[in-house]
C-alpha cells in the first residue's frame, strides 16, 4: 500500500501589496515536505508572474516555509499518494488553468 506525502496551502505576506486592493492579499502555494516531518525542506507549487503580463505554472525546492521572513500561514489540506507524486501531480498541476491577464492600461500619449 501507498503511503502520502502532506500536502499544505501555504501563504506568504506581499512584499509589494497592489495598491489598487487595499485589503491584505497573500502568495498562496501548494507546499509539499520531502518528509513527514513539518520542518522538513520541499517543493512549493505555485503560479508566477503579475496581473498585467499573465502567469505560468512553477515548482520548485524550498526550505521549510517558517524559515521564509514573508511566511504567513500554513493549514494542512490532505496528502498525495507517493505513486502520484511528484509525476502525476505535477501533470496535473500543469493542466490546471493559470490566471488570466487581468489589467491593461491605455497610456495616454
């Protein structure tokens, strides 16, 4: 039988909030421990990019997420099967649609 590997949403504060949106607004990332230990190294599942140019898909190894400054918050959502990951999740993950552009400005000349 399979065992898992955790599975959290981790949130970091923004080091540049989107003065357009006031309220606070967090990074948010899909974190998985190499181990079961919760201070263990990892990868972090995340989109990148901005609002005015699109985002894309990316995954890379990350210390425990406490040791980061901008660390926020880390709730356990689940586990993934070891024959799914990191293979088939991370297919998955790619086949999830990114956010959209989502502001254009007109500069006036």
């Amino acid at each position: 039988m399979a065992t898992g590997h955790p599975l959290y949403k981790t949130k970091y504060s923004l080091s540049l909030p989107d003065p357009m949106i006031p309220q606070p607004r967090h990074h948010t990332v899909l974190f998985v421990p190499l181990t079961s230990s919760s201070d263990s190294p990892g990868t972090i599942h995340h989109v990148i990019g901005n609002l005015v140019s699109g985002m894309a898909y990316a995954s890379r190894s990350e210390p425990p997420p406490e040791e980061n400054e901008m660390f926020f918050s880390r709730e356990l959502l689940g586990s993934v099967s070891t024959d799914d990951y990191p293979k088939k999740a991370e297919k998955t993950l790619r086949e999830v649609p990114v956010p959209p552009v989502q502001r254009k400005f007109r500069w006036k000349r």
